[in-house]
C-alpha cells in the first residue's frame, strides 16, 4: 500500500503535467549542487519550476495526466521543468546551463502537446520571445498593406492632378 506522502506527491506531479503547457525531462546527472541551486534560482524567477522526483512517481504522475508515452524517458537521475509561461525562456535558461556545462541534458520535452527530442532544445531556445514574434508578424502584414496604400495615393494624387490639369486647359480655351 502507497504511503500517504508518495498519493500526496504523485497528485501534485500530475497537476503540473495537467496544468503546464510545456515541460522539460532532463537528466541531471553530474550536476553539483551549488549549480543546480544557481540553476533552479534562474528557472524559479522565470516562473519555470524544476522538480526533482522518482521516476517511479513521475510514471505514476504522466501516466495519470495521460501521458503514455513518457516511460522510457523516466530513467536515471531525472529532473522536470514545468512551465505554463513561454516555452522559449524555459528552453534557452536550460540550454545555456547545458553550453556551459553540458548539464543537464535534455532527454525530450513537450511544448502544446507536441513532443520534441532533446536535440531541437536549441531551436527552441533560439527562438525571440512571443512578443517579439507577434511585432515581426504585424510587420509582415503591414509592409504590403502600405505600399498598397501609398502605390493607391499616388495613383489618385496623379488621377486629381491629371484632371485639375484637364479643367484649367478647359477653362483656358473658353
């Protein structure tokens, strides 16, 4: 029979995995604990929150939340970056750690239910904020709609100057 802490635990993983729109499994193997404070101190202040656990309840926990297909990903010292904010501040605080230290080592992680290696981490890490993102789209929608705007005004601004031109020379001739 389960002790009480281990349900508690379990239920509060699994409210994590249900509640986070993208996490991170990483092994952190080799990873002292001085730079795993610094490194959980980053994550903590980016609302990206980093739990250590067993596998064994991580298991429990995702296959709980639905998550079938994480099971071979819950092995060694295994840690797990949660985050219901923008997945590329996660994303780029780790990869940082792992270009400096090479830890912790990203085994796979999921952003809108989408699962990626560990290997695309820096893709994603490289990606600008949303913010940034949404201002680059606007941009591209905006440049066309004003030059269609100002090849418009040039076009009226001739067609008025045109027929101001064509009433002063009716004008002149009567």
């Amino acid at each position: 029979m389960p002790r009480p802490e281990k349900i508690d635990t379990v239920e509060k993983i699994s409210k994590l995995f249900d509640d986070s729109n993208s996490f991170f499994i990483t092994d952190y193997q080799g990873l002292n604990v001085p730079d795993m404070t610094v490194l959980r101190k980053k994550l903590r202040e980016s609302n990206v929150r980093y739990l250590v656990a067993k596998n064994t309840l991580y298991k429990l926990a995702a296959n709980k939340s639905g998550l079938k297909d994480f099971d071979e990903h819950f092995t060694g010292p295994t840690a797990v970056a949660f985050t219901s904010d923008e997945p590329t501040v996660a994303a780029k605080l780790l990869y940082d750690s792992y270009k400096e230290k090479e830890l912790p080592k990203i085994k796979v992680f999921v952003v809108d239910d989408q699962i990626y290696g560990g290997e695309d981490i820096k893709r994603l890490a490289e990606l600008p904020p949303r913010e940034i993102l949404l201002s680059q789209v606007v941009a591209a929608v905006e440049a066309p709609l004003s030059s269609l705007v100002s090849t418009l005004d040039a076009f009226f601004t001739e067609l008025v100057g045109t027929l101001d031109a064509l009433s002063e020379k009716k004008k002149n001739e009567n």
